[in-house]
C-alpha cells in the first residue's frame, strides 16, 4: 500500500489544480462577460418606432440606433384585418398619439446586454429585439389594446408592463417572453416600481387622461386612480393606495389623484410623485401613509390656463433622484423647462429651458439628469450638482422614455431594414 501513495498524493494534486484551474477559469469567463458589457442610455423615439443608444456618461454621444418596427408591415396587416384592432389604433393615434402612432413606449436590456425589450403601445405588445441582427426574439401581445410603461426586476430577469385598456400588469419572464404571473390595477395603469430587494411591485393608474372633462367639478369622470401593491412573486394585491383620502386629508380637494411618474428615496421612506395638472411634485410618507409635503413650482407665463391643451392631462411629466438621494429632477413638460430640486429644503434650482421635456432619468455615473425633451427632438443633461445644463444630443422624433441598459462592448447599431 504505501508504494501507492505519491501515486494518489499525485492525483489529488492534480485533481486540485483541475478545480482551481476550472474555479479560476470561470471566474475569467464571469469577469471577461462583465467586461464586455458597456452601459449606454436608451432613448424611445415614439413617433417615428427608433430607439437611439448613447453614452451613458460624458458627452452622450450616439453609439447607434435600432429599429423597434421590423415587423411593422405584418403588424399593420393584423390591424387592417380586425375592425376592432383598427378602431382601437386609430383612437391611439388621434388621443394619446397627437395625431401619430405611438411606435415605443419602455424598454429595457436583457442582463447580458444582446437584447432590448420594448412595450409598443400602438401594436399592444412587447417584443425583444436581437441587437446584432434586428430580428424580433419574441413577441407578447397584452391584454386589450395598448401597452405602456415598463418596469424591470433588480436583477434584471422580469418585466413588468402595462395594459392600458385592460387594467392589468403583465409581468414577463426577460429573456422568453413568457409570462410568469399578472394582477388587476385601477383605470388605466401607467407607471410600474420594483421595490429595490425585488418583493413588491408598486403600479400607478393614471384614468382617463385623454378626456376634455378636465375642470376640478369633473375629475369624478376621469375614473379609478390608485397606486396598486403586490407582492412581485405571487403577484397578489398587498395594498391600494388611493390617494384622493390623502389629498383631502390635506385641504387639496381641488388636485388631481392621479399618480403620475414617481421615485422612491433610496431608502425608499419616501415616494415623490406628480400628478395630473399640477406644476410641482408631492411627498409621500410611506410608514405613516400620508403626504407630507408639497412642492409648487413655478408656472411658465406662457403656458395656458386652458387644461384641455395640456397634453394627457400632464402639466409636469417626468421626474427622478440622483443616488444619493439628495436632488430630485423634475420634467416640467407644458412649462418648458427642468429643473434641479434640493430634497431637504424643495428649493428649485435655475430653470433649464426644454422643448416638452417628457422624462427625466438619471446618468450612469450619477451625475447628470437626463431629460427628454419631445418637443425638439433631443435629450439634455443637467448637472445635479450645479443645476446648470451640460449639453443636448440630437435624437429622433419625439424622445419619451430614456433608460439605461448594456449593450456588447463592440456593439455600434443594429440593421434597420
């Protein structure tokens, strides 16, 4: 026996060195994966159905630009076919759309940054989009007529996404489409929230935005607003949030209940949200499940008073925080203009003149606001340090939803047909 053992001292040895290789080899892989990733910033062209990628820091310049409608022909061929496909088209784009088809909503990249996941409300789906080839992956037609606002997990495996006329939140597996659960909202659900640990999913239905009954006497007509919590694995309601009770609570009978675009503070105490016809911003305690404070801001003298101009019922549209939770960015959309907020006085800063800023998200190191602006076809940075604008990028036509994602590292565009 004991001539046998540097024999299998020799084997173990070797079998160790097998593992630590392997281990290591992994490890190199993971990291190699890692590192062939680049984070960029998507911006949704709604009107013309492009997305244009740029960078997420710096200048923001274009790195390329992606087709969200190669199957439009036989889309539109489903459409002309279905009487009530068509009614339901044509109202998208004579209500919501101005008079254009709305072509891209959200979206979001898979984890491994090979493709981008779009809600096209106009075509009442979801689809994934390969970005090497252009080609579709999948395709998710949702419940009713017209899909919205997106939302992704923490860790970046689900999707959920509105169906407007449904009144329901599909939640999608990433990477097949594959629906994995879905749950009933109010009137209308617009804005979808992952809690930061992934358990809940926080969804804002907005009512009827698309409507002339906008006087105060009238909003009983605009439906049933309310934030809906679920838990984000069974999908089942948690909690509602009506924030009419909240409002009142608080002499402000005449608001809008309407949540529209929403942030969290990092530690996600709070919730900062916009609603319907109101130049400002709210804050919501969420342990207490009051609001506890308001934010007027300043109205721009050229905007009418007349609400039936104001564009879905938006007056302020966009809004979001930098990392460290101390300024918040508001999109002020029929004023013109963005600005920089300090969290603890709510003291604006200078005002950023913007074209119907339309969204406001934040850049990849943090440093910038990122607005859409869809009145001039481009994107703005604004220094949340200095409140001060940094520069603007040409995009296509009307920008809405900006979001960052990951593209591969040698990625410069995607074929468009």
């Amino acid at each position: 026996m004991p001539a046998f053992r540097p024999r299998h001292l020799c084997s173990a040895a070797a079998a160790l060195i097998l593992t630590v290789t392997a281990a290591t080899a992994a490890t190199a892989a993971t990291d190699s994966s890692a590192a062939a990733l680049r984070e960029v910033l998507f911006v949704g062209n709604n009107w013309d159905g492009t997305a244009d990628v740029i960078k997420s820091t710096g200048d923001f310049s274009k790195v390329g630009r992606i087709n969200v409608i190669p199957d439009k022909a036989a889309r539109m061929a489903e459409i002309n076919a279905d009487p009530i496909k068509w009614i339901y088209f044509m109202a998208i784009r004579n209500g919501v759309g101005e008079g254009h088809d709305q072509f891209v909503d959200d979206m979001y990249t898979t984890p491994d940054g090979k493709s981008v996941v779009v809600s096209r409300p106009s075509f009442a789906d979801v689809v994934s989009i390969d970005l090497a080839t252009g080609s579709i992956n999948w395709r998710f037609p949702v419940s009713g007529y017209r899909s919205d606002h997106m939302a992704v997990s923490p860790d970046g495996t689900r999707v959920a996404v509105s169906a407007s006329t449904a009144n329901t939140v599909h939640v999608l597996d990433i990477n097949t489409g594959k629906q994995l659960g879905s749950f009933a909202t109010g009137d209308k659900p617009h804005e979808n929230i992952f809690t930061k640990d992934g358990k809940y999913i926080w969804n804002m239905a907005i009512g009827d935005v698309n409507t002339s009954l906008d006087d105060p006497a009238w909003d009983w007509t605009k439906g049933d607003r309310r934030i809906t919590v679920v838990d984000a694995t069974t999908y089942k309601q948690v909690k509602v949030i009506d924030m009419r009770d909240r409002l009142n609570a608080i002499g402000l009978t005449d608001f809008s209940d309407a949540v529209r675009p929403a942030v969290f503070s990092p530690d996600e105490s709070k919730l900062y949200f916009q609603v319907s016809f109101f130049n400002g911003f709210l804050e919501y305690d969420v342990a207490s499940d009051k609001i506890t404070r308001v934010k007027t801001l300043p109205k721009n003298p050229a905007t009418s008073e007349d609400r039936t101009t104001w564009v879905n019922d938006s007056r302020h549209h966009g809004i979001s925080m930098n990392p460290a939770g101390t300024k918040l960015c508001v999109a002020g959309t029929m004023d013109d203009y963005a600005t920089v907020v300090d969290r603890a006085t709510l003291q604006e800063g200078p005002l950023v003149t913007a074209s119907k800023p339309y969204w406001a998200t934040v850049s990849g190191d943090g440093k910038d606001c990122i607005v859409s602006e869809s009145g001039a076809d481009q994107v703005t940075a604004i220094d949340f340090a200095t409140g001060q604008k940094v520069t603007s990028v040409s995009v296509g036509d009307h920008p809405q939803r900006v979001r960052l994602g990951h593209v591969q590292a040698d990625w410069s565009g995607t074929p468009t047909g």
